[in-house]
C-alpha cells in the first residue's frame, strides 16, 4: 500500500544545497514535517504541481528589521511570507531597553522563525534622522546577559553600526566593547555595520573574530574591500580564511554595484545574501525591495544558482543555529518550502550611487509554504489539486 501524504509538490527543480540536491524532484509533507524528497512519484491528499518552477527550503532573511511599533523601521514580519520568507533574523533594531517588548510584542507572534542581534547600545535604532549612542555607559552590560540568559535560542549576538555617523570620535572601541562583552557573554557573534568606516575597513576587520558577520560588505561609501585597483583587499581574504563572515545585507544605502561586481569577477561571492529590509523600502525602492530581488540581482551579476541558493538557506540556517530544522528540505525538518519562478522581466537595480544595474531575470514567488501550511499564493499560480 501506498503512503498518503498530506501534501505533495511534484514536477518542481529542487534545489537543496545542504542534501546537495539539484533536479525534478518530488517533495512529500506529512503534517508539520518534511517526509521525503524522491524522483519517485507519491500520493497525497493535495498536490501542487510545480512545473516549470524552482522548489527551495523556505528563504532566510537573515539581516532585517522588524520591530514594528518600536521602530520606525520595522516591518511587520509576516509581509515577508509573501517573498518565499519563512525565517529572518533581526539586525540589532532593539537595544536591551526594548527586546522583552520586541520578543512579547512581534517575535511570539509572528508565523516566522525570528532570531536577533541586540544593539549594544541601549535604545538600539529608533529613527533614521536619531543616531545610535554607543557611549560606554550607554550600553546595559547587565542587561545584556540577562537577556541572553533568560532568551538563549533568540538572541544570536550584538550588534555594532562602525559608521562615522554612528561612532563619532570613539573609533574602533565601540567594536572592542562589542566583541569583549560577546565574549563576556559566551557563544555570541558580533554583526559588524561596515558603511563608511570610521578607519580603513583593513583595521576594522583585523578586529574581527571567526563566526563575526561584516554586513554590508559590498558598500562603497568609504573604505570599501575592493582597492583602488578594483581588487579584493588581501586582508578582506584573509579574514574569510579564518571564519570572518561577509552578508550582502543589500539595503537602501548600502550597496556598491561596481564593488559587487568587482567582487564576484574575483570569486568573492557573499557567504548570506540578504535584504536589510525596511518599512519604508519594503516593495517600493529599486534597491531593495524584497530578499528574491537582491537573489535576483545577484544571479544577474554572475553568481550561480545554487550559490544565490546556498547564501539564503543553509549558510544562515547554521548562522542561526538551526540547521537540520530551517533551510534544509532533510526528512525531519520543518516543512518550510519556497517556490519561485525564474520570469522574463526587465529590471533597474538601483545601487546606493544612484547607478543602474539592468536586468532581464527576476525571482518571482509564487507560493510559499510555513509548517505544513500554505501562507501565500499567487493568484496566478492554479496548479492545486485535491485528490478524489
């Protein structure tokens, strides 16, 4: 007798870079659950017919901000279903002042999977026209690692904007502080804001440890990785080599097109591809409007699929801790699945320069799938059917 599963996506190009999986696959759900992936065909209650479309773990937002109501830039974090989004990891938009309202609040909440960064100053980022304090007595040690004690699985780390405009005349001792306290801490990244550096982003880095994130690692405000020979700094390479982590973290004023490329010609691909997604950016700016977009722009600058892939699903699942359960399609894991379609349109990228990037590729998500459950589909996308 034939297993029945409760859901089953056939005909789809599965692409699972942690099972090493990249073909016409057919995907069987029971429950909340993966059940299996096989080229074999299965029997379900529903199907979903997936042909002509890719089928991915659920996407991993892994730098955003979504403390609505606590922050002018939060969005609230279910709008990302509707972008193959099914878990995204805050980048420091709550301070230790305001985590129990952004844990009470948004996280507990949401139909995502949410982890954060904390700011280590205390009010984290209220407003675009507020700078963040990182003054010493600014930031709530104490505070810190209760919060940590009390939330271990949300809190993955501290984070510390090194821009001119947020350190001031302090320099490199907000990231000192960051990486000391972390390590007072135990078990925490640091994620490291990189758009115009108060130093030569080589000092900066050299401070760094393994497993710290360099977000924004493609902007070209100030020193940048690339030299004035278009070359990847020597020290950039050599902080991937001993564990330093880079992410695209795209936003709307973060992002060198002519770095990105320059970039990728050489091989230095992003390790996190994400969107740094904002309220007021979310679907409206050219530059950032959602995370299938910058997949799509970074497909279009000459990564590989299975690179842009690997960079929104099994790298920031293991960043998150939570490999095996996200960012997998693996027998046991939860059944958070993504289906895009590669479509023909033409697209402007906008870089934070104002340059354009033209295009003729575009992710578009056509359904997405959060513990078993259908959470978004296009109206366009009619391949359900229910078995008689």
């Amino acid at each position: 007798m034939c297993n029945l599963y409760d859901i089953v996506i056939s005909n789809g190009c599965v692409i699972d870079t942690s099972q090493a999986i990249n073909g016409i696959r057919n995907v069987g759900i029971n429950g909340h659950k993966i059940s299996t992936v096989t080229d074999k065909p299965l029997n379900a209650e529903f199907e979903i017919d997936a042909t002509d479309c890719l089928v991915l773990p659920g996407l991993i937002d892994f730098h955003t901000h979504l403390y609505y109501g606590g922050s002018e830039y939060g969005l609230k974090p279910d709008y990302l279903l509707s972008q193959g989004v099914t878990a995204a990891v805050d980048a420091g938009t709550s301070g230790s002042a305001g985590f129990e309202s952004f844990y009470h609040s948004i996280i507990l909440n949401s139909s995502l999977h949410i982890r954060a960064f904390l700011s280590i100053g205390a009010t984290g980022l209220s407003d675009p026209n507020h700078h963040q304090n990182y003054e010493y007595s600014n930031i709530n040690i104490k505070k810190l690692k209760l919060l940590k004690e009390r939330y271990p699985n949300q809190i993955l780390g501290l984070k510390v904007a090194m821009s001119k405009r947020d350190v001031g005349e302090l320099g490199l001792q907000p990231l000192r502080s960051a990486i000391s306290i972390a390590e007072e801490i135990g078990n925490l990244s640091v994620c490291v804001h990189s758009t115009n550096p108060p130093c030569d982003i080589e000092n900066l880095i050299s401070e760094m440890r393994p497993g710290d994130i360099l977000c924004h690692c493609y902007h070209g405000t100030g020193s940048s990785i690339i030299d004035e020979n278009n070359m990847v700094k020597k020290e950039i390479l050599k902080a991937r080599e001993r564990g330093v982590i880079f992410d695209i973290a795209n936003g709307i004023s973060h992002c060198s097109h002519k770095v990105t490329q320059n970039a990728i010609i050489q091989k230095f691909l992003p390790d996190i591809i994400s969107s740094d997604i904002v309220s007021f950016a979310y679907g409206r700016s050219k530059r950032n409007k959602c995370l299938p977009y910058v997949m799509s722009k970074m497909l279009e600058m000459g990564m590989n699929l299975n690179d842009v892939v690997r960079a929104v699903t099994e790298v920031p699942a293991k960043m998150m801790h939570m490999e095996n359960q996200i960012g997998t399609l693996k027998s046991g894991s939860w059944a958070d699945i993504s289906i895009l379609k590669l479509e023909n349109h033409n697209v402007a990228y906008e870089d934070a320069d104002k340059e354009y990037y033209y295009g003729n590729k575009l992710l578009v998500p056509k359904m997405t799938i959060r513990n078993g459950q259908v959470t978004f589909c296009q109206i366009d996308f009619n391949n359900i059917s229910k078995a008689t």
